[in-house]
C-alpha cells in the first residue's frame, strides 16, 4: 500500500474517533479486552480493527497485519514493522471471538521439524589441547544472516547437550576460530520480560521495564567443543562478547545492549567461567517456567547471572521518556 494510503487509512480508522463514537462503537472505548505482549487492546482497538478487516474484505491475514501496523505506526527500534507480533495479537482476538479473520491462506512451515532434520557437520575433530595464548589472537565472527549460519545451527544441534531451537525475536549467533578451526558457539537473544532477581537489581519500574528490556541480551548457548581444552578460554570469549555485542547489536537492531544475562543450571554447571569474566549472580529462578500456569515448580531451577555493560546501566535501563 502506498504511503498516501496509509495516511489516509490512520485517518479513516483513528481510535480517537473510536472512543468519540465516531463510528457508531457501542463498546466502552477505554475498556481493556485483551493484553498481548504489554500491549493493552481496549475495545476502541477492537472495533478499529474490525473495521479494517470490512474495508479490505480481499486482504489476507498477513496484508491486514501489515496494515494495521502501518496505521497503528507499530514498528520495531530499527523501522521494520511488527508484522509477527501484531499477527499473534490479531489470532489471539480471533481465538477470543472478539474479531473475524479471513480464513487461512498460509501454513508457515513448522521450524521444530526443521530443527530435527539439521544434520551433523564434519569438520576438524582433533583434541586441541594447549594454553591461550599459543592459539591467540582468536577470530569472532558474527555468522547471524551470513552464510556460516547453517554451521553455527549445526554444532549447536550436535553438541550442546540442549541441543539448537530457533530464537524468537532479536538475536545474534558468534563463531570463534582458532585458525581455520571453529572452537566455540555463542547464542544472544531478547531477554525474558519478568524476572524477579534480575528486575529487583536494575531497580526499574514496571513501566521502564516494559519498554527497556530490549536493551537486555540474554545468552542462550555457550558451547566450546569437546575436543577443545584451553585454559582460560571460555572467560576470555565472554569478555570479548561483552566488548563487541552492543555495538553488533545495534549495527542489526538499530538499538545497543546495556546488560548482559544468562542462566546456569547448578546440577551440570557451577558458572566458573562466568563468575572469572565478572559476572555477578543475582538469584534463582523459581522453576515455573514461561507462562506458568500454576505456582509451582516445574523446571529445573537455575541460577541468575547478570553482567552490566555500562556504569550507567540503571540509568539507562530506568529511563522513561
């Protein structure tokens, strides 16, 4: 759709009009009715939407996330729209009976059967045992959209003992070579919106929080190969991921990063290798999982560590505009 559309489109479908009844909402405007993400949908948003799916009875479900995001100005940091989320938002309000879809069009292709089918790579195996130094200087490659991907996915798969499951949101994917030798993986992603220890460290409010935690990176997998044995080697990568990863962060998010976290599960790992980069531990996690549906625990529970990238961070990270 052309911007001269769109524009005209943000004016047909105002949600100020909504709330002034402008077109005849029956539903009390500011009355919430869905929360999906930290977004509220009140029931103007609703009947704004509703609208939108009559105006354009050809679109698909995709065309009308895209439109709503166009007139809801819903856009990621770097300016892409955000066209996924506002799906889930708009599927979750079909599911709720509070709007009509189209039917579906599509059928995505299903990523968890993808993962079981990544298979192993070959590459140099050899027991790589000396100090630090003799393999220094070390080269990070960030392999996120580049053609080293596959490779990356693949070790991962192989001998992470979680083995490869594919990030949701933003993220970045490093390789170190030793040489022509890939000896390590390191996974980053967009952190947890609620943790308790972590929350109470940065000493945020609710409200920066929600609209801070993409300045958050969480570490999902650390892997040096089993074949390597280098003294030292795994603080020396997080201390070199800690000096490059905002600057590459923001280079593909249009965004820094101002604190680093990761979990540790403490009946595998004690976190050595963390606590000699200067990570600090800020707690446990309660073992509920994500979107637990009762208080209990469920999963292994792990410690928190965090590692500040800024002496600034809580400012940082407490700012709202």
């Amino acid at each position: 759709m052309a911007t001269r559309e769109c524009g005209e489109l943000k004016k047909i479908f105002d949600p100020r009009a909504l709330r002034s009844n402008r077109f005849g909402a029956t539903l009390p405007a500011m009355e919430v009715k869905l929360r999906y993400r930290a977004r509220e949908v009140t029931a103007a948003d609703v009947a704004f939407i509703r609208r939108l799916i009559e105006e354009n009875p050809a679109a698909s479900r995709r065309a009308l996330s895209k439109l709503l995001c166009e007139a809801w100005n819903w856009r990621q940091s770097n300016g892409t729209l955000r066209d996924m989320v506002c799906r889930g938002l708009m599927l979750e309000l079909h599911r709720s009976g509070l709007i009509a879809l189209p039917p579906v069009r599509h059928v995505p292709r299903n990523n968890i059967v993808e993962r079981r089918v990544l298979k192993p790579v070959s590459i140099d195996q050899a027991p790589l045992r000396v100090r630090l130094p003799e393999i220094r200087p070390l080269e990070f490659r960030q392999v996120r959209r580049t053609a080293e991907e596959k490779l990356f996915n693949s070790l991962i798969e192989e001998h992470h003992y979680l083995g490869y499951t594919r990030p949701v949101g933003e993220h970045l994917k490093y390789m170190v070579f030793a040489g022509a030798r890939p000896i390590a993986c390191l996974a980053w992603c967009s952190a947890p919106r609620h943790l308790g220890p972590r929350d109470r460290f940065i000493g945020w409010s609710a409200e920066a929080r929600r609209r801070n935690v993409r300045f958050i990176a969480y570490n999902t997998r650390f892997l040096i190969m089993p074949w390597v044995e280098v003294p030292h080697l795994a603080s020396h990568i997080l201390g070199h991921a800690a000096r490059a990863i905002s600057e590459d962060w923001e280079r593909l998010y249009a965004h820094p990063v101002h604190f680093l976290e990761t979990f540790v599960d403490p009946s595998r790992f004690r976190g050595t290798c963390y606590r000699a980069a200067n990570w600090v531990k800020l707690g446990r996690t309660t073992g509920r999982g994500h979107n637990a549906p009762t208080k209990k625990p469920r999963v292994p529970i792990k410690e928190i560590l965090g590692y500040p990238l800024s002496r600034r961070f809580r400012q940082l990270l407490s700012h709202v505009e």
